[in-house]
C-alpha cells in the first residue's frame, strides 16, 4: 500500500532541507561576491560557463538566464573542452567552473589549461579548500551541508544552490547594466513574456470590424451592424462622431425581455453610457487587465482625443498568448 503519509513526510523534508540551504547561502552574498560581479561587468569578454553532470545542466540555466538579461554568456562541457571545445574561448572571456567538490577530473584538468591562456576563473564551489576553490582567482560559495534525498546522494540541495546563486549573480549584472523591461522585450520578441512588454493596442484592433451606429439610429439598423461586423456590440456616436456609449448583445436580449418594441426605440434608448475604453497607445496587457477588472470581453479603442478608432476583444489576446 503506498503511504501517503511517507510521501508527505519526504516531500516536506526535502523543501526544508533546500529552504536551509538557501538560508545558508546568503552568507555567501560578500565581498568574494561583489568582486567577482564588478569584475564580469567591466570585461571585455563574455562569461563562459563549465561543469559536468548536474553542474552541468546548471550551467546551461545559468547561461540562458544571463543572456536573456543582456550579459553575453556560453556554455562549454567540460568534457567537451578538453577535447577540442577549448578553443571557443576568446581572449577576455571569464570563466564560471561549476562543482559541489571542487575535485571534478575533467575540471582539474581544464583549470591549467585556461591559467595558461590567461583566462580569470571563477568557481562556484562548495568546497573552498578543494583543487577548484583554491585555483578560482574569484570564489562563489555555495555551502551545502547535506543533500535533500534520503541517501544524501542526489544533487537536489547542491543543485538548488547552484541555480540561486546563478540566479543572483545574473540580477546583480542586469541592476549594474540598468537592464530594463524595453531591453527584455528586445531579447524575447517571441514570448508571451516580451509580448507583454511591446506589444500595444494599435497591433491588435485594426484586425477587427469597426461597428459603429449614430445615437438615432433604428433598432433593425443596430442589429444589422452588430450582425455584419460579428464582434457582439457596437460603438454608438453622435452627430460629431463622438462615443457615446455601447451597445452589447446582453443589450439586445434585455430589451427583449422588457417587451419594447424596436420600431419606437432608437440606439440611444437602449445602450450602455459611458462605455469603457483604452487608447490605442496603451500596450494590450493593461487592455487585458481592464476586462479581468471589469469582467467584459472587448473594449472601445479611441486615440488620444478619445476619437472611436475599433474594438480589442479578448480573442486577440488569447490568440497572441497573453493569457
């Protein structure tokens, strides 16, 4: 019978074993630290990332979080690196050993190789007496007393402070370099995360019908502009062309039930005032956010002049992966 009772146990054992290990780490946020950032911003370089096994899986977070934060990073296997693979560090680059004992064969033998070709080496180690953390010309401690896993065999802790402190040295570069969400969209044009931060209301509402109907208008003539533009509503203007107000199916359907008969109605007598709107320059996020706030699917589009340009309705923002 499987306990439910033993994977409860082991589970909470494992998180409070990492939480520990991330408390310790924190220690580790000194001037070794401080030197070794202030010394990565100022090369000229990239900062080329090495390990084995878990170390090196590790790397490879850190790696892609550092050059999605605007600091040129690569990986390098170890193995691979003293088998022909050295040859892809260039003169300035730093160099980020990964390795909970600091005695890993492959990286004892790639730390000679990279002194002689002048290359500065940074290790991040859990051992500050081993062969790793006595050759680093900086040092990032990565304390681990014991692993997570029941065996204290597994890299679960180690790993775990690992990526945190990866993760630390990449937001320390990224405050320095005065990183901003522009610059981040730069790196993620593809993703949901760089959509949120360039893409604006004017990309997605001209794909959209413009159903629009003058404050007089019939009934039988607003139905047959929601129909034919197929959003659901329409904008109601003035003379002037100004918005006045809006009319939804939910508007439609209440009339009905109220009995009124559409010959006597116009526009004007049965639509919502003061409708919500976004201009157009506002990116589609905060368009997202007002319909989450105001439980509505579409919102009227005006310009700066609060002149009616469309609709952004929900379904752009689904199909663009904002949500």
């Amino acid at each position: 019978m499987i306990s439910e009772a033993l994977i409860t146990k082991t589970a909470l054992k494992t998180l409070d074993i990492e939480i520990e290990t991330l408390n310790k780490l924190k220690n580790s946020i000194n001037e070794h630290f401080t030197r070794c950032v202030s010394s990565i911003f100022t090369c000229k370089g990239r900062l080329v990332v090495t390990g084995i096994g878990k170390s090196a899986l590790v790397g490879q977070k850190i790696v892609a979080t550092l050059n999605s934060t605007g600091t040129p990073a690569i990986f390098m296997h170890a193995a691979d690196a003293i088998h022909g693979d050295l040859g892809m560090v260039q003169n300035g680059d730093f160099v980020l050993c990964i390795s909970k004992s600091g005695e890993t064969p492959e990286i004892k033998v790639l730390i000679p190789f990279l002194k002689n070709l002048g290359h500065p080496i940074i290790g991040m180690v859990s051992n500050q007496t081993s062969f790793l953390g006595k050759q680093s010309d900086y040092l990032l401690h990565t304390p681990v007393s014991k692993e997570a896993d029941p065996n204290n065999l597994a890299p679960t802790a180690s790993t775990t402070a690992q990526i945190a402190m990866g993760d630390a040295l990449a937001t320390a570069l990224l405050a320095l370099k005065g990183f901003t969400p522009k610059d981040f969209a730069q790196f993620h044009p593809g993703g949901a995360l760089g959509k949120q931060l360039y893409l604006k209301v004017r990309d997605l509402y001209p794909n959209n019908e413009q159903p629009a109907v003058k404050a007089g208008d019939s009934i039988p003539t607003t139905i047959l502009e929601m129909t034919s533009k197929r959003l659901g509503a329409t904008a109601v203007l003035d003379e002037d062309q100004h918005l006045v107000g809006i009319i939804t199916d939910g508007d439609l359907r209440r009339m009905l039930e109220k009995g009124s008969s559409m010959n006597e109605l116009k526009a004007e007598d049965i639509m919502s005032p003061s409708p919500k709107t976004i201009q157009e320059d506002k990116m589609a996020v905060n368009a997202l956010q007002e319909m989450r706030t105001h439980s509505i699917t579409q919102l009227i589009v005006v310009d700066k002049s609060a002149k009616y340009k469309g609709f952004i309705h929900l379904h752009d923002l689904i199909r663009e992966g904002l949500i």
